[in-house]
C-alpha cells in the first residue's frame, strides 16, 4: 500500500505547472486571448493573475544574491509583457462594445481600479494615471534600458580579459580544470544573460508606449461610440469611459511598473552575493558617523519656522539611535583603547607593488586572443607542456607566464618580454598553419611567405586544408599556438640565467632528497652561500647544461673549494664542475648515429690563445688582433657549416684553460653550438673527430 498519494499519467505531469507542455499551452492561451473574446468573469481572473506575476518577480529580484541566480528573467519579462498586452487587447474590445452599460461592463477589477484612483473627478483619475504611466515610461523603462545596455557591453569588452586571468590561474596551479570549466560556464552565461536583458529591455519600453497609446483609443474611441452610437451624453460618456480607461491602464501600468523595478534591479545588481536588503541595511546604515549627521539636518529641519516638528522629530531620533548603536559596536570591535590616541595616518599603497614586475609575459594582439580563450585553450596547454619538458630536461622551474592582451599591437602580432623587456616578436595567422621546408627552401604550395620566428626560417602560411599536402611534401607543419609557443621555448632556453633568481635557487636547495642536505648544509651559508650557487647555476645554463642533476654540481663545487680553485675565480670552479658532469656533457653532445662528432683545434690555435690571455690568474682577459679574431670566426664558419652540410653537429674541443674565452668568441655567432674541454669528455664515451680548426 502507498502512502494515499495518486500518481499522475506523465502527459498529465508535463501539464502541471513547470513542464513544458504546461509552458506552450501557457503560450497558446495568451496568443488566443488576442483575439477571442473574455468573459468577464475570466478577464478579472487574467488581470488578477498579472497583478501577482508582477509582485513575484519583483519579489524575487529584490531577494537576489547575484543577477546569474535568475538568468531566467528575459523569458519572464517577454512573456508578462504578453501578458499584459493581451490583457490590453482583450480589455479594449469589451471596453468598446460594452462600455456603454457602465463602470462594470470590463470586469470588476477595472472598475475597482478606475473608481479608487479617480475618486469621484475624472480629471484627477487622468492626471494621475498620466503621472504613473510617465513614472514608468521615462524613469524606471528608461533607465533599466539604458544600464542594460552598458552592463551587456562592458561584459562582452571584458570577457577576454577574464578568460585570461582564469588560463593564468590554471597555468599557475591555483585552481584545477574542474574549476576552470566551471568558471568558463559562469563567465559565458553571464555574457549571455547581459546580452539577452539588453534586449529585454525594449520589451519594457515597447510595453510602456504601446499601453499610453491603448489607453488614448479606450478614452477618444469609447467616448465616440458612446455619443454616436448608442446616444449617450458627454457627461455620461466621459466619466464611464474615463473610469473604465483609467482602471484598464492602471491594471496594465502597475503590473508593469512592478517588473520594470524589478528589472532594474537586476541589472542594477553588483557582483556581491548579498541580497538586496543586506547590501542596502550594511552600506546605508553601517557607518555610523553618516547617521550622526543625518540625525542632526533632521532635527535642524524641524525647528526652522513652518516645520511640523513631529515628524522631523521621530526622524532624528531614529537615525541617532541607528548611530548610536553602530558607534558602540564599533568600540565594541576594536577593543579598550585609549581615549587619547592619535589617528592612524591615512594608508598609502606599499610601493613594493610598483616595482613589481613580470618575469614572463606573452602579449597579444586583439586578433589572437583565440588562443588563450576558450574551452581548451592550445596557448595554455603549450606552457604547460614547456614547464614539465624544462623541468625534465634542464631542472629549471619556469616561473609562471602571464598572457595579457595589448590593443596597441597590430591585432595578428605578439610580444615575448622578459623581465618587462622585449625579447621578441612575430606575427601569427590563425587558424591557418605554419609549413616549413626542412631543405631550407619555401614550399611550393599556395600560401603567404612569411619567416619562422624562432629560427628565422623561411616558411609559409597555408590554409588548414592543406595541411595534409603539407605533410606529404615532408614539410613540417605547426599551428598558431605551435609557432608562438616554440618560440618562448627559445626565448625561455636563452634567457635562462636570467629567469633564475635568488629565490629560485634557494628553493632548488631547499627541495633536495633529505640525504643531500649535509652537502647543502656544508657549502651554505658558506663558504659558496646561496649567490655563489646560483651564478655557478647561471654559468651552466648560460651553455644550455641542465641542472638536474643538482648533488653531482654540489660535489664539484666542493671539490673545487676543497682544491682551493675559488681564489682562482668562479671560471676555476666552473671548469671542475663541468668535468664531474662530463657523462652529461658527453650524451647531451652526441648525435645521432651514437657517438660525439668533434671538431678539435689545432695546436697553432691553442697556442695564440694561451698567449693571448693577461692579467691576474684570477681574471684572466683575452687580448687577441682583431684581425685574428676574425680569422678565427670564418674558420669556424667554414668548418662548421661543412660539417652540416655532411648531416654532423659537432662540439668543438680545445683544452681547459682556454675552453671559456673560445666559447665567449663562439657564442656570439654560433649560440648553439658546444664547446668542451678535453676533461669534459667522458672516458667511455665514443667519440670521432669530423674536422680540425
């Protein structure tokens, strides 16, 4: 046995009130109301009804924590707005057919309307009804409109902004996807529920002018078929069918003044998550100093000569009493004090915050803020890549990237900064792909000619439908997002030393396996200190050398201060670390068939370079001709690029002592090219020589 409650066949369930049949027969009923004629026993049910759907919107706007907790409300106002329109339509029509049998012939609810407000004179009800209609015509109509329109406005300007800022903290680890969905759901509704109360709006404001004109063809059509047709005087006719416009058009105008408050209330609405009546009871009556002040205006108002002083009385005592309340939770709140202690000076912004600055920074043109938008953003997804590859390979932590549009870029080009300094820049064409010729050359495929960012290559932007082709020719083919984020690859790998900070290499310290803190115990605060670590740090990433392998690097520094080499400088302690990485080196310089290709330097090199250096052996300087010098860098050239030609990627080789200053020399026109020390070969690592210097 059940509990005595009947269960209702499902057609009868989607019927009752909140299914969707019961919402299209809603909707058909109102359509027939335009234009079959109401008794009027069911008219005075309809205007009923339109009276509480006014006061319940209202109610519910007024109750709101946030406007996206009622996204509902441009349906409702179309359809009260149809509601009252044929209310409108259906009132008119009994209004000129039967208005001649008197005040009651449209419904008592018209007629109770009209006979309270007019009060007996027919020129009062119409002045004041002209009132109430201008109230919600030219106030309340207007300015919802017009909020309206700027809250839509300002949330589609900023909505990329905030879709940035929800990347930024999923890039930075601050919230998960689950969350980051989430807030994307939030931030589109709210796009589209701004959109749609724009538009809502003009329900409003159509409703307003077609309910002034309604109410002008009941008065000047009624009267004129009461006088012409059915012999009534003007006397008579003016007051039936003034009493019966008038209430028409107040049970259409107060109905619709309610939701038009109401929908100035929503839109009105800030993004707290207070209700209404706390939002206004905590900011208008929370600071008692205000209702001090009031208190007194109000009770200054009542004395002045004419004032009635009850009123302003009750007035003043009420709002001290408000302040009085408010003063002693203050005190309450801050705690015993002394009576005597002097104010606090006004605070002024730390100007810490001034001095602030990103260490990594994408900034976009408005043309691709594509890329860091949307449900699964390819931008965000390559930072996250490139953070774990560093980590992986070269043990360095990417600080986070922050992405930010720029409107004063070229909408289709972005700048890399570091440390808010350009360090690059490109052009990018989504969605169309990047086609590079392994050979060197341009693609021979339809497309605009453009040049690789990272490399410099010579490229090609080809639609997406040619990607296949692309990949058939054997190009190599890259998205938008591919290209920009192979180029902060490079820029990231570059400027490496620079993004490692003091308080990075701290942490890097801090987060070693327990075992390896009596190595750090030993070399920090001294004699290295966490500076000293981090330029030897800096050293070997300046040489892209990962930093992994962090005990190994601690191992050789204390060798190096064990053997005294830091009274020889930081390039002494430098070299003994490198020659304890030397398996690193030696696999990291491999190529492909499996061995180091090398390119040695001649003894005459070796020679003139070792001659070459002066001064202290603490500081030792390279004094080389000019004309030497650039004898040595078209050597290099040369060699090298024959090397390449013949599918090799050699390291160059030379002895410890002069392996920094080759390698300053290099560097400047050959950045990826390796230059080792012949201790910094492993013995076990295979190893062939391609070509002597």
């Amino acid at each position: 046995m059940n509990d005595g409650a009947v269960a209702l066949p499902a057609w009868l369930r989607r019927a009752a009130p909140g299914g969707d049949v019961a919402l299209a027969l809603g909707v058909v009923v109102l359509m027939a109301v335009l234009v079959v004629p109401l008794p009027t026993l069911l008219l005075d049910a309809f205007l009923a009804l339109s009276l509480t759907a006014g006061v319940l919107v209202l109610m519910v706007a007024l109750l709101l924590r946030r406007p996206l907790d009622f996204t509902a409300f441009p349906q409702v106002l179309l359809l009260t707005t149809l509601l009252r329109l044929a209310l409108n339509v259906a009132t008119t029509r009994t209004i000129l057919t039967s208005g001649h049998e008197g005040p009651e012939a449209a419904g008592h609810v018209v007629a109770a309307f009209g006979g309270f407000l007019m009060g007996g004179d027919v020129v009062v009800g119409l002045i004041v009804f002209a009132i109430l209609l201008i109230i919600n015509f030219m106030v309340v109509t207007k300015g919802s409109g017009r909020i309206a329109e700027v809250a839509a406005r300002f949330s589609l300007d900023a909505m990329p902004g905030k879709q940035m800022a929800i990347d930024a903290d999923l890039s930075a680890g601050l919230i998960d996807e689950t969350e980051a969905r989430k807030r994307r759901r939030e931030l589109e509704e709210e796009s589209a529920f701004h959109g749609a109360m724009d538009g809502a709006a003009k329900f409003v404001r159509g409703d307003a002018i077609a309910g002034l004109i309604i109410t002008a063809i009941n008065l000047v059509g009624g009267m004129a078929i009461g006088l012409l047709r059915h012999g009534m005087g003007v006397a008579d006719a003016a007051t039936t069918f003034a009493t019966l416009t008038v209430g028409d058009g107040l049970v259409s105008q107060i109905p619709a003044l309610l939701v038009s408050v109401a929908a100035g209330i929503v839109v009105t609405k800030a993004a707290g998550e207070d209700r209404a009546d706390e939002a206004m009871a905590r900011q208008l009556g929370g600071g008692w100093k205000a209702m001090a002040l009031t208190s007194g205006a109000a009770g200054f108002l009542g004395l002045l000569p004419g004032m009635p002083l009850l009123p302003f009385l009750a007035l003043a005592g009420g709002a001290g009493w408000i302040a009085w309340r408010g003063h002693a939770a203050e005190r309450r709140a801050a705690g015993p004090t002394p009576e005597d202690a002097a104010p606090p000076p006004p605070g002024e912004p730390p100007i810490a915050d001034t001095l602030r600055m990103d260490l990594l920074r994408i900034e976009l043109g408005y043309g691709l803020l594509s890329l860091a938008a949307g449900d699964a953003p390819r931008l965000t997804e390559q930072i996250r890549g490139l953070r774990r590859t560093l980590a992986q390979e070269m043990g360095f932590v990417l600080p986070s990237v922050r992405v930010q549009d720029n409107m004063e870029l070229p909408p289709d080009t972005y700048v890399l900064r570091v440390k808010e300094i350009e360090a690059g820049r490109g052009q990018l064409r989504p969605p169309m792909h990047l086609a590079i010729d392994p050979a060197g050359g341009v693609p021979a495929m339809a497309g605009e000619r453009t040049t690789e960012p990272s490399f410099g290559l010579p490229a090609l932007w080809i639609a997406e439908a040619l990607r296949e082709e692309a990949l058939a020719r054997g190009c190599t083919v890259v998205d938008a997002a591919g290209v920009l984020a192979t180029h902060l690859t490079e820029t990231v790998r570059e400027h490496m030393p620079d993004l490692l900070s003091y308080a990075e290499t701290q942490k890097l310290l801090e987060d070693l396996p327990k075992e390896h803190q009596k190595l750090v115990a030993d070399l920090v605060p001294a004699p290295v200190g966490v500076a000293g670590v981090q330029r030897l740090l800096q050293a070997l990433l300046a040489e892209r050398v990962s930093i992994r392998d962090m005990p190994t690097i601690l191992e050789g520094v204390q060798e190096a201060y064990a053997a005294g080499a830091q009274q020889r400088g930081l390039p002494a302690v430098l070299a003994m670390v490198r020659a304890r990485l030397a398996r690193q080196l030696s696999d990291a310089a491999r190529g492909v068939q499996g061995y180091v290709p090398l390119v040695t330097l001649s003894a005459e090199w070796e020679q003139e370079f070792a001659e070459s250096l002066v001064g202290p052996p603490e500081d030792r300087q390279l004094a080389m001709a000019p004309s030497r010098l650039t004898a040595f860098m078209q050597r290099v050239r040369e060699v090298f690029d024959a090397a390449a030609a013949a599918g090799e990627a050699p390291a160059l080789v030379c002895s410890g002592p002069i392996r920094g200053h080759v390698r300053a020399i290099v560097e400047r026109f050959r950045p990826a090219t390796t230059v080792l020390a012949q201790a910094e070969i492993h013995p076990r690592a295979r190893i062939r020589t391609v070509a002597s210097l």
